[in-house]
C-alpha cells in the first residue's frame, strides 16, 4: 500500500452541518445489520444532498477532521469466489476485507455476508494495520467462523475457502460519514475512489483506476423504507445502483470477466 497515491478531486464541503463524535456515533447507529442502498453521482450532486441535509444531518467530527482517509485490502479465492457468487446475485455470498483508517492507524478484519430479507451483515475483529495486505492464521479462522455462522458456508467448505483466500484488489478514498438521529440511519460519501488489482503472491498493484469526478453515496437504515437521503436522491433522478467497490472495481480491472450487474455502469459512468 506505501506505493498508492490517493487521486486528487475538490472535497466536500460539511462546514454548514453540527457534528457528532465516534462515540455518539456507535452508539445510536452502528448498524452492523442493515439495509444499504448506493448511489453513484456526480460531486455536484454529492454536494448538493450534504446541503439538503442540514438540517436534519450530524457530521461525524474526530479531533477536528470531518473528511477520513480510508484503504480497504479484499480477499478472494484464486478462482474468485466472492466475486463470482456476486456476480451471479448469490444470495449465500460473502465479502471479505481489512479495512484501515488510515489517520487513526486503526484497522479492522471484516466480513460480510447477507441476512434476511437482503440486509447486510458485518462481522470484524481488530486487525494490525501492519498485516492490512495478508490473513495469518487467526485472521483466517475468524473468517471461518464467520461464514459458518452466518450460514454462507457449511464447516466442512469454509476451512478450504478460507485457506486458499489471497489478496485480491485494494482501494483508498476519501469518506464524510453523515448521522440522522431522528431516523437511525447513517449516509457515508466516498470521494477520490481508486482501485489497485493486486498480485495474490505479493500484494504490490499490478493495475490501477480511479473514480474520477464521482462520489459514491451509501444510506444505511435500519429498515427497508426509504430514509430522507433516499428520498432528496430520488427526486433529482438518482436511483440505487449495484456499484461495490470490490466487484466493480474487479470488473473495471479485468473486463474478461462476467460482469452483466455491473454492465450499466461499466458502459455508461465508469467507460472513461
């Protein structure tokens, strides 16, 4: 990861917005189980929803900083089970990463997988940020334990998804973590998006691309309804979008690959 640059592009601008801290945060909207929905819009528009919100929007603050440098390693099967079982709308499927925040020095081993009715489920333990690019043997049986509880693998398929897990593709971006109190829910901003494909022996980049001018924004609820974020988007003509910074990224990466989720995207917003 020492060789990754993040892309440059303008911030976003939260200054018109209270805060809220880390622990206030957790507190009311950890949202470990929930219901995502992801937007891929222009910076203008990301820009525009901050600014609808205001009012009814809490930006998450630490020591003065509201904008956090974030940088995610994924894990895959030398076959790429992960991104097959996506690809192909899986309802068993499973993600797995370390992701680090990068001015905190914290990182953390994550997994998720799906819970009823489509919710997202995230699993994650304390990791090194040192070991952000390998699983040790710990890390793995974490992972195990993980699939097998989530029931997205059986016991006796999980030890051997997990031994052959390799690293895959990272990212860095840029992220504005917005809080709604009065509905529980979270929206997160992701600017300055960049995908490195990694080689699964080494871990150093073997190719690269970036999100350019785009934000991607995630609402995160509790709930299935839609949330006031949902709703603002909706009505300047923004609808969800199957985006994931690991699949398409992947995608956009190796264009051999089977990719009919993510074809509206890949030919339209991310062609250039």
């Amino acid at each position: 990861m020492t060789e990754m640059t993040m892309c440059t592009a303008t911030r976003l601008r939260t200054r018109a917005l209270p805060t809220t801290g880390l622990a206030e945060l957790q507190a009311e909207a950890s949202l470990l189980t929930r219901i995502d929905r992801k937007y891929l819009v222009p910076l203008e528009a990301a820009q525009q929803l901050v600014d609808s919100l205001a009012e009814h929007a809490r930006v998450l603050q630490i020591n003065g900083v509201r904008t956090f440098a974030y940088a995610s390693t994924y894990f895959d099967t030398p076959g790429l089970d992960s991104y097959l079982l996506a690809a192909r709308k899986r309802r068993r499927r499973f993600k797995v990463r370390t992701r680090s925040y990068l001015d905190s020095g914290l990182c953390f081993l994550e997994v998720k997988t799906r819970g009823a009715r489509g919710a997202t489920v995230k699993q994650r333990s304390p990791w090194n940020i040192d070991s952000a690019d390998r699983l040790t043997d710990q890390g793995r049986a974490f992972v195990a334990q993980a699939l097998c509880s989530s029931g997205t693998c059986p016991p006796s398929a999980a030890g051997e998804v997990v031994h052959a897990l390799t690293p895959t593709l990272a990212t860095t971006y840029q992220r504005h973590t917005l809080h709604l109190p009065a509905n529980q829910a979270r929206v997160t901003l992701d600017t300055r998006l960049s995908w490195w494909r990694l080689d699964p022996h080494t871990a150093l980049p073997l190719a690269e691309a970036s999100l350019g001018d785009l934000a991607v924004v995630e609402t995160k609820s509790p709930s299935s309804g839609p949330g006031p974020a949902d709703r603002l988007l909706w009505e300047c003509g923004h609808r969800p979008s199957t985006i994931s910074k690991y699949a398409t990224g992947l995608a956009l990466l190796e264009p051999h690959l089977p990719a009919n989720k993510w074809h509206r995207l890949l030919t339209g917003a991310l062609a250039a």
